[in-house]
C-alpha cells in the first residue's frame, strides 16, 4: 500500500473536482480491498426513481481506479482498458456502495472486480463489474 | 421500425432531459444501425485533455438503447443487463459518434454493439461496446 | 436447492458423457456457492505446460450450470447467453478447481461469477469468469 | 502482414496438432480481417443438436490469435487476457465461421472481435466475441 484512504481521499478530490457532485467517500481501504460510497442526487436518476447505468459504471470504475491507486501510487497515469458490468437489480433511489477487490495485479495490467449494493438494503448486490487497467510502464512513483 | 429518427430525437428530448449537456443527436437510424453523436464539454473531460470512460459507456449505452427502441416503438422498459467495453485510443477532445448495430433481437434480450469514434479522426476506433437489453415481456406499444 | 451435490454429479455423467475426460467433480454445493474441480490430462494443455483457454472456460460455464440447476431442478434447458473471462496466472498443469457465487437468479436470468485457482497453488486465481445463463419460461420442474 | 494464409495454416498445423479434430481452416487473411472456419463433428455437439459453447468460444479465440500472428509473426508468446462471448441463435450442426476484425493492436495489447456465423445459414450470427490477446514485450520475430 502506497497510499492510505485518506491520502485517497485527498488526491480523489484534487485531481477530480468534477466528480464532487457524486460525494464519493473512501469507506475503507485495506490490502486487496477498497470500499468506495456514493450519495445520489436527482442527476443520477432516471424515470421511475432508480440509478441511472452510467452512475453506476462511473462508481465501478472509480472503485477500482482507487484501490489501484492505493497500491501502486498516485503519479500513475493508469487508464481503464475493459469494463465488463452486469446489472442485477434495479438500485433503490439512494447511496450505493461498492466493493474493489484486486484479482491481479501485474505489471502492465491490474484486474479487480467491483460488488456493488444499494445502502442499507439486503435485497442482494445490485450490479457487478470486472475492470482492467492498464499500468504505464515507467511509473516512477515520486 | 417502429419510429423515425426524428420521433427518436423527440423522446429522447422528452425523456431524459438530464442527458441534454451531452447534446445527443441522431445522425442515421435505418433497419439494423443507428448513429449517435454527442458533443463533448468540460464537464466530460479528464486531466490530459481527453473525454472520460464514463462518457464513452453513456453513448455507448444510448446508442444501444435508441436502436432498440427505434424498433420495439417507445413505450418499452427496456433496462440494461450487460455492457462490455474495450478503450481503444485516447480520444481526442473533440464530439464522438457511435455506431450501434443490432446482433440479435429476440423476444426477451437484444445484443448489439457499438463502435465509438472521435468526430473527424481517422485514427481507428477509441472503444467498441457490447451492449445486451432485457426487454420486459408485456411490452404492449400504443 | 432442488438438487442434491450427488444428484447433479449423475446428471452430469448422464447428460453430458463428452465431458468425461475432464474427469469434473462437484467438491461442494450449499445455497448460492457450488466448487467444481477438473482433473487436467494431455489434451488440456498448451506448449510450454499450461492449460488451455477452451479448458478454463469450459470449467467456468459448467460450475455456473451445474450451481443454476443445483437450484432450478435438472430439466431446464438453461442456456448460455453471455460468458466473460479475464485470464489472470499462467495455470500450473495441474488441476484446476473452479467457485461458482450465485450473484442473481431471476425469472429468466441469472448471473454467476466462478474464480479459478490451479489446485494446490497460493499464487493466486488463475482466471475470473462472470456467466449469465438464460432460463427458459415454462420450466415445469418434475 | 508478417505472415500469409498459408504460413498461418502450417503454424496451426506444426504448433497445435490438439486442434486438428476441429479441421480448422483459415479461408481468407488480409490486412485488419481473417476468416476461419471449422467443421463440426460428434465431440462438439450437445444434446438437441446444437454446437456446444466451449467449441464457439475455441473458435473465437483461435481466429483472433491467427489474426494476431498474421500481423507480428509466429514467435510472439502472445496470451489471451480476456475474452467475452455473446451467444446469440442456436448453431445449426454444421460447421462454422469466425471473421476476426483487428479493432486495435497497440505495442502490449490487441483487442479484436469476432462474428460467428453456421455455414450456410442466413438466420443471422450464432455469436459475437470481443479477445483481448497480451503482446509480450520482448517479441523478436526471427
């Protein structure tokens, strides 16, 4: 672990300020794992009070994009080269919450797959993602 | 086909208002293919002066989700179920157009794919999707 | 759980004798999970002493079948409709042990993701599959 | 193109000699395409007399590899690291055919898709994969 989720936390709100609207909060980061929350608001919504898919996509992607960070480093240019998600169920209207775990982490590719639940339901996981990133190859990390 | 490009603009316009500052346009709708571009603003850019994955996978999804309706008629709750996306090229910071084409439209899924490229480039693709529609099983169309 | 681990071990050498020489074995069946092990012979490898692709992913597809009938009974023609596998490790050329988790069974979908490790390795998984089977309407169970 | 229709052929033959019960043809290789097909026999069919999943999926992958080696040479230790598959109508028992199209092969990755058709049939493709192969880094073609 390069960085802690606070360090997280600080270079999320930092480098994209235009994800701000999304509250995206680091619930908790520790080796392989990363839980990453968010709050939704009416833009996220669609017709019929659900999540739109791209929130959902977005959150996915940025799960993983953290959980990558925290392990190799800040300074990575590291960009997503496969998205692969199944929606499962249609999201409540509220805070979701999704679980990073890292599959393989190599040196030009890093795989994770990303659970991710409604807040406060148990109705089972509403969406599931796996993520490629690819690593650049001279990250020298300051 | 069950609407005419120009009734496809329309409910797009009607229905997802929210998707009105990616500036949507319906360039072709015919049989199996449709073609949708977006115009690219701030909001959708990353550091580095390209477009966002997120972005990408909304056109993408759009493209898919316009297609099918444009064949199935208006009314249908068609959701989501799988979106597969490889990145491809940095896109430049320009509009993008995706080409939605229909692999298989059954009563209860449709797959199609789309391939995305940046506005007056001649560089290859910058992603393809494969996107697979559930679609509701009394879809009784006005 | 409509079927019990041993019933769904006779279905499988009933119902599918090709699959014979991958010598598969049910190791375990509980509520959403079921582990499917392989033995691994000449004709699953590759030059240089891995296994096959085609091996894993048939290895995928069969533990998520064999956990969606362990559930559904053993008449449904369930079918394949989409099967997405991320290659991890270089396997050993051993056997090879597949986790199917049921992420959602619906009335006519359900998705499944099945980790592969090669048997008696900590190296890690060797590939990670996510699997949606379609089940067909009039599943008359008998 | 580093290699011709031909030489693919005798590298099949030379290198994978497991494929031969397959009798896999390359039809037509040229510039960013290749078509190759494969006869059908017993070991591929499942019950009610349709190809069976992991033969699609052989195809899928072998076209996109040949594909691949047409264009850098036959020495590369290229690997498959993702692969996802839509199956799409009920294969007719006959042979089939996969056309690989190069969507982007950059120095360490090459994304191709891949559309299955049963010979001789117009109902439309059988499935539609997407392969991502790992060029290694070192691939000095003699």
């Amino acid at each position: 672990m390069r960085m802690t989720k606070d360090e997280l936390q600080a270079f999320l709100a930092r480098e994209f300020p235009q994800m701000a609207p999304m509250s995206m909060r680091i619930e908790h980061f520790e080796g392989d794992s990363l839980r990453l929350s968010i709050g939704v608001n009416d833009s996220h919504l669609r017709p019929g009070g659900t999540v739109s898919g791209p929130t959902l996509m977005t959150l996915a992607d940025c799960a993983a994009y953290l959980l990558l960070l925290g392990q190799i480093g800040p300074v990575a240019l590291a960009v997503t080269t496969n998205l692969n998600i199944n929606f499962l169920r249609k999201p409540e209207p509220t805070g979701l919450v999704g679980e990073a775990r890292m599959l393989k982490r190599g040196k030009t590719l890093a795989v994770m797959d990303v659970l991710i639940h409604s807040e406060g339901q148990d109705a089972g996981p509403v969406a599931h993602a796996t993520v490629t990133y690819a690593i650049p190859p001279a990250r020298k990390t300051t």
